[in-house]
C-alpha cells in the first residue's frame, strides 16, 4: 500500500492533496502519514511476535507530541535522551514504567526528573555517570534501575556520523573494562543492575551485524547473572533504517529471527528501541520552486525549503527522494537540476543533478522520507521561522506545529539595558 499516491494527476499524502495542506499552510512544510506510522509500528511489533518485548519509540527521530501519542496510543512505550524529550514523552500519554534514558551527558537534574517520575531504567554509559546517578538516587532515598550499555566493537556498516558501537566511538562501556566497572558498580547503594544495552548504529539496513552485537551481549548477560547479578533485561537497541536511495528496506523478518536464535532459552525481558523505522517513511517536506536558473555548466531549481528544514542532505550528504506534485508520464522526458534552497550557504542542497520532469517557477516538489531528522533537526538559521507540521489521517488533517510568524521568531531575543531605547521591552538585567 502506498501512504502517497497520485489521484487525478495530484501528488496526496492518504486521500488529501498536497496542493491543498499548500493553500493551507504555505509552503515549505512537513507532512505526516498516520497509517504510515501505524502501519510501520503495527510490521515491527509483528515481526517480534511472542518475544517478551516492550517497543520504546525513539523520540530523537521524530518529537512532536503528535507523533509521539500516535505510538503511545498503539503501546508503545519511549526512549529519550533529554529530560525534554523525557517531558515530551510523558506529556503524550507514555507511561513512565516503558521509559528508557539513554545518552551519554545526562545532568543531575535530569537524573532527578526521571527518578521522581519512576523510569523504567537508565541506560548508563560511563563510571562517572553511574556515580552520579547513585548519589541522586540516594539522596531520594530510592535505588534507580539501571543497564550497562555496552561498546560491543561492531561495525553497523552505516554512515560514519551515525557509527556508535565501533570501540573508537563515544557510546558505551568497552567490554574488556565491564569488570571493573561492575567491581565500581558493586560499591554504590544508590543503582541497582538490572540489564544490559546495546546500541551500534542508525541507518542499518544489512541486519547482519546485528547478530555478533546481540551474540556478545547475550555471553556478557549469561555470564553476570550466573555471577549473581540480578539481570532481567536486555536492551537489544534501534538503529534499523529505511530505503532512501532505492536500496534494499532491511528484513524485518529476518531481524527478528537474529533475536530469537541469540537469545533463546535466555528468560530475559527484551526492549526495542526503533524510531527513523517508524516515522522515516511517513513524512514528506513540501516545498514551492522560487525561481529556475540556468547557470554555466548547471540548471538550478531553487525551492522555498532550506537546509534549515531539513539538514541531512547537508550534513550526510543524504539521498532524498524527489517528486513532483504534478503526476509526470512515466516516459516523460527528463533534465538534471540541482535542487538548493535559498540560504547564503553553498551546502544548502538537497539533491545535485537530479533527473525530473521539466520544472518551473511556482511548481511543488515533495522531497520524501522526511519524517524522521527532518523536523526535529531544524533551526532557523537566517533567521527563517522552521517550516509547520502536519499530520493526516485519511481524508482528515490537523497542523501540529504551526509556523511561527517573524514577530514571534524576534520576540524570543531581549535587548540588554544598555541596548534599550524603549522599542523593545527588556527582562530585568540578569534574566534568563
């Protein structure tokens, strides 16, 4: 089934035209598809089948409180990195018991919010981290629930930006110095060991490596809890991707039968961590073509979308696929534009010599695959208000985010005393 089809010659996100969410709300903007997201959830949790797991969406793909609620009305639980992306998850509707804070660099205070709000565990990655959230927890008077994420030294064979379970990588306890640590961990009454976790990448769409990560961390599970530590979790990660440049979508099936060949017999509670599966797919960035320019040696089509929309072909140097919204015939003759957006940066591209159909002044172009690190990547960098968000269902649609006007991008500045002549009201000095 396709979430984006072509009906009498229009490009329509379910059973709405995109011409129509563009007289709505203007362009550029986000779009999301509610039955894509469903129907991504709904194949996951399939494949899983009686696996004892709990599936935490992975806000960091995609955090809109829409969005969020759309997995947590499903059961899904969530895995935050942030107190506010923990904030985010518990003002959807997540329970606190389904979720996981994971990250490197989570502050005391953070620690704090999530033991108040009784968290299923924290994911620790460092003896300092663990220290700390001891002292926290103690001076609550409570034991916070915690799994070691382990480095297992596997490469995901994604983008190198994306690598975390490589032994030259920030992420994770390197497993020939899980010894000690847990000889550290035994010393502090305010954590209690409860799982192990890994994490190896994002993008990963050769399931393959997962099977050595989950091997290792299951040898490193049996052997701890005949040690005597009280495990009862594994926290088996995300990290599954999409198809963006016409690869293969990873097999799902066969993910899933990796889990259940590698911890078989094990009787350990599983968690699953997908977030860019889930929302990659289902959303679109919609954008209207500003001018055509014939350069030199190019042809330039330049779209009211920026990379402060949407920053990955930048960053990653990603590929997005691009449609236009008016339907072309599938012989239709077709030219190489590049496709930039209007930011005084020569890296503000979203896809170089790219074959369409004729395109002109005025003309939609959906770049797809935008639901996940679209959005929530975005800035306003030239002091652009970030593109909306909508999301659709059937024939229906709601903007979840709306665009901010310029007196409400300006208004979030304050001008110090000194700086005051009483065109803009000023917050005492000293305020935040």
């Amino acid at each position: 089934m396709t979430f984006f089809p072509y009906r009498n010659g229009r490009l329509h996100i379910e059973d709405v035209s995109l011409d129509e969410l563009a007289a709505r709300v203007g362009t550029p903007f986000f779009c999301y598809s509610a039955a894509a997201m469903e129907s991504a959830y709904t194949s996951f949790v399939r494949a899983l089948g009686d696996l004892p797991a709990t599936v935490c969406y992975a806000l960091k793909a995609n955090s809109n409180q829409a969005v969020i609620r759309t997995f947590a009305q499903l059961g899904a639980g969530a895995d935050v990195v942030s107190e506010g992306e923990l904030r985010r998850a518990l003002a959807a509707g997540v329970p606190a018991s389904k979720v996981v804070f994971a990250g490197v660099g989570k502050q005391p205070s953070e620690m704090a919010t999530a033991l108040d709000a009784g968290i299923l565990q924290f994911n620790v990655e460092s003896l300092p981290e663990l220290e700390a959230l001891s002292r926290i927890a103690q001076e609550k008077g409570v034991r916070a629930p915690v799994a070691l994420r382990i480095n297992p030294d596997v490469d995901a064979l994604t983008h190198a930006k994306i690598s975390t379970g490589k032994a030259e990588n920030k992420f994770g306890i390197d497993i020939p110095s899980l010894r000690g640590f847990l000889d550290s961990a035994a010393q502090l009454p305010g954590v209690r060991i409860e799982g192990l976790a890994v994490h190896i990448g994002s993008q990963i769409t050769d399931v393959n490596p997962y099977r050595m990560a989950f091997e290792r961390l299951v040898a490193l599970f049996t052997e701890l809890r005949d040690a005597g530590w009280p495990l009862e979790r594994l926290d088996m990660g995300g990290g599954l991707g999409i198809a963006y440049e016409g690869d293969a979508a990873p097999d799902i099936a066969r993910y899933a039968e990796i889990v259940r060949e590698t911890t078989k017999g094990l009787d350990a509670k599983l968690i699953f961590e997908p977030g860019r599966f889930l929302t990659g797919n289902a959303g679109l960035l919609v954008t209207r073509t500003v001018y055509v320019k014939h350069g030199t040696a190019r042809r330039f089509a330049i779209v009211d979308a920026a990379m402060n929309d949407l920053i990955r072909p930048t960053l990653y140097d990603a590929w997005h696929d691009i449609l236009p919204v008016a339907q072309f015939a599938a012989g239709a003759d077709r030219e190489p534009y590049d496709i930039v957006g209007p930011i005084c940066e020569s890296s503000d591209i979203f896809a170089e010599q790219r074959e369409l159909p004729p395109v002109a002044a005025d003309d939609l172009l959906a770049i797809c695959s935008s639901g996940a690190y679209g959005a929530v990547m975005s800035s306003s960098y030239n002091s652009r208000p970030p593109a909306p968000e909508i999301l659709v269902r059937g024939n229906d649609y709601a903007v979840i985010r709306p665009r901010i006007d310029y007196d409400e991008l300006i208004g979030q500045d304050r001008l110090p005393d000194w700086l005051d002549d009483g065109q803009q009201s000023s917050e005492p000095r000293g305020a935040a």
